[in-house]
C-alpha cells in the first residue's frame, strides 16, 4: 500500500458513516413531519397510514434507530476520520 493512500477500512468506514448519517436525517425529517403535519414518511413511503407499521417500516425504523446510536456513540471517531489531511494521489 503506497504511503499516505486511506486504507480499505478507512474507506468503508467512511462510507458506513454516510449511510448512518443519510440515516439520521432521514430520521429526523421523518419525526420533522410527523410534529407538524402528522404525515409519517416511512408509511407512506410503503402504502401505509399513519400510525401502521409493517416488517418494512419495521426494519428501516430499527436502521435509523441503529444508525443513531452509531452517530452517538462515536461521533469523536467520525469526525477524527473525516478531519484527517487529504493526500496527494499518485500522478
């Protein structure tokens, strides 16, 4: 691996850290609408009311609710990661 190049965990991890934060927001917009217009996003998102849940909507609460936890847990570790110098890339 030449010198200065992120690893291959390095990049994954940063590729885990957008989709735990595309995520949050999706999270947060979702509880956004919720509050004022009384709309959940994900429902209706899979052709439910408000209020119903599924297996789906299941699944993509407990990842938002997952990816939270993440963002939470270790965000001095995301920011570290992505606050680290730029190298050059070989010409």
């Amino acid at each position: 691996m030449a010198l200065g190049c992120p690893s291959l965990k390095e990049n994954v991890m940063k590729q885990f850290d957008i989709v735990a934060a595309v995520l949050v927001v999706v999270g947060a917009l979702n509880w956004g609408l919720i509050a004022v217009a009384r709309f959940d996003l994900v429902a209706a998102l899979f052709g439910m009311r408000f209020g119903e849940v599924s297996a789906l909507s299941a699944a993509v609460y407990g990842l938002v609710g997952a990816a939270g936890l993440y963002q939470g847990l270790f965000w001095k570790r995301v920011q570290d990661r992505w606050m680290r110098p730029a190298t050059a890339h070989a010409r």
